[in-house]
C-alpha cells in the first residue's frame, strides 16, 4: 500500500531534519531531566541540550514519553487530592 | 553547562541504611502522585506498582545521577520510561510487524493534486521522485521499520518485534534516513527544499 500523504509529509520532514550526530533514545532518557527543568524555568537551550531537542523531534516515542514525562512532573509535588 | 554536583541529599538518604527506608517513602509518594495525574485510567494499582519498580530501576541507576537536574525529576524520568513502555505493550499487543512489510516497500504517490503554483508543483513531484527511488535501495529491514514508524508504531514496539533494542532500531531508521538525505542533496535538494516542498 502507497504511503498516505501524510506519510509522505512526516517522511520528507524526518528526513529535512536528519543530522549526522544524533543521539539515540537512551541518550535522550540520560539528559531529558535536565532539557525538561531547563523548558519548564524558561531558560535557552545551551548546545548540550539541543541534541535532546533534535531527538524529541525525530522520535515520535520518546516526544510522547517527554509529553506525558512535563505532565507527571506537574502533578509530583501538587499536595491536593 | 553547570559542573555536576559530587553529592545530593537524595542520594546520600538513599545510600544511607539508616536513612533509606523514609528516603524511598518519600520519593515513591511523589512519584505515585506525578504518575497518578497522568495515568489515572490505569487503575489505583497502576501508579503504585510503577512507583515500585522504579524505585527499584533507580536504586540500581543512582551511580548515574550527575546532579544535572533535581534528583525527584531525574527519577521520574524512570518512572515515566517505564509506565508507557507498559502502557505500549498493552496497546500495541496485537500489532504485528509482519503489516509494515507488504512487499510494495514504502511506494510513494508521485502525483501531487494541490499546490499553490506550478513551479512548486514540480518541485514537490521531483522531490517525491527522487524520494522513491531513493527508498528502492533501503534495505528490507529499513524500509518495514521506516513504514511502521510513519503508520505511529512506537520504536520499541519495533525493537520488541525484532529481538532487537529500542536503540538499534532508532540506528536502523537513522540510517535510512541519512541515505535518503543524503541521496536527495546529491540531487541537489537541501533541507530547506525538503521542508519548503512539504509546506
């Protein structure tokens, strides 16, 4: 079966945003803590943390871990039932 | 880049006999609590039984805490991993691999029916021509792995399906992607192209 178009799209995009370099998933789980303080306080994304940005970005599992990873995080020190 | 701190209150608790019990308490209620506001449809025990698996994943990873972050944040990136993984294999149970790999390979529709001018029209069905060509050299395994993940199956699912590890097939589809990349500049397309052609 042919790729739908929307396929195609979110291939040609994968493909746009390839770089030599990238790190893999347990690369992204090692610095993710930290790239997801760095979001939440506002702060820039220094060099080291642009790698995690570009994975998040490229893998559509690890992008819906960080998702569900800000949410927990925004529920761990709420005191009310 | 900060230094990573040599030592953390968390960690020092956690190593500590004596203090170790109320350290894990107190961080299991937190965890229990982050994972309960997202995966309240689990059921009461999901988040519990989460909570205590990671406690215990962390206990074996603390040596590579590095300070970088708070110590409960760095813990709960565990405790996340570890609930969709679970969440995952539920979901995707009755998924097979075997789907992806119809033998038609990731055959693209060159035609393209709506663009704003002529000239991107070409463009894009260049583009896509090239591409398609350019999938033809994947490998099999590149190319059921490519299709699964553009059809939202999660890369570990991939890895559970091909005695493989969710960092192999992460390579296997980066990879593909380069020689796609790779191929399309070679043809004289940029990244900018690829990303205006798609626009």
């Amino acid at each position: 079966m042919p790729l739908s178009k929307q396929q195609v799209s979110s291939l040609v995009q994968l493909v746009a945003s390839t770089t030599p370099d990238e790190i893999d998933c347990d690369g992204c789980l090692d610095h993710v803590a930290e790239f997801a303080e760095t979001l939440l306080a506002g702060l820039p994304i220094e060099s080291a943390m642009v790698a995690v940005q570009n994975h998040l970005q490229n893998c559509h599992c690890c992008q819906m871990e960080f998702e569900t990873f800000l949410k927990a995080l925004s529920g761990m020190d709420e005191t009310s039932e | 880049m900060p230094e990573p701190m040599t030592s953390d209150p968390w960690v020092e608790k956690l190593k500590d006999p004596t203090q170790q019990e109320e350290a894990l308490t107190a961080l299991r209620v937190r965890l229990v609590r982050g994972l309960k506001k997202v995966f309240s449809s689990g059921g009461e025990s999901f988040a519990e039984d989460i909570a205590q698996d990671a406690l215990i994943r962390i206990l074996e990873k603390i040596d590579q805490f590095e300070g970088r972050s708070q110590f409960p944040t760095w813990a709960m990136s565990i405790a996340v991993r570890l609930a969709t993984s679970q969440v995952r294999r539920k979901h995707f149970k009755d998924v097979s691999l075997e789907q992806f790999a119809d033998g038609e390979g990731l055959k693209l529709d060159v035609a393209v029916d709506t663009l704003p001018g002529a000239a991107e029209q070409i463009e894009q069905s260049s583009i896509y021509q090239n591409l398609s060509e350019l999938i033809d050299d994947l490998s099999d395994r590149q190319q059921t792995a490519v299709r699964a993940v553009l059809s939202g199956m999660p890369v570990e699912e991939i890895a559970n399906r091909t005695a493989s590890n969710r960092n192999a097939v992460y390579k296997l589809v980066h990879d593909a992607r380069t020689k796609l990349k790779s191929g399309l500049e070679a043809a004289g397309y940029s990244a900018e192209d690829l990303t205006g052609s798609i626009a």
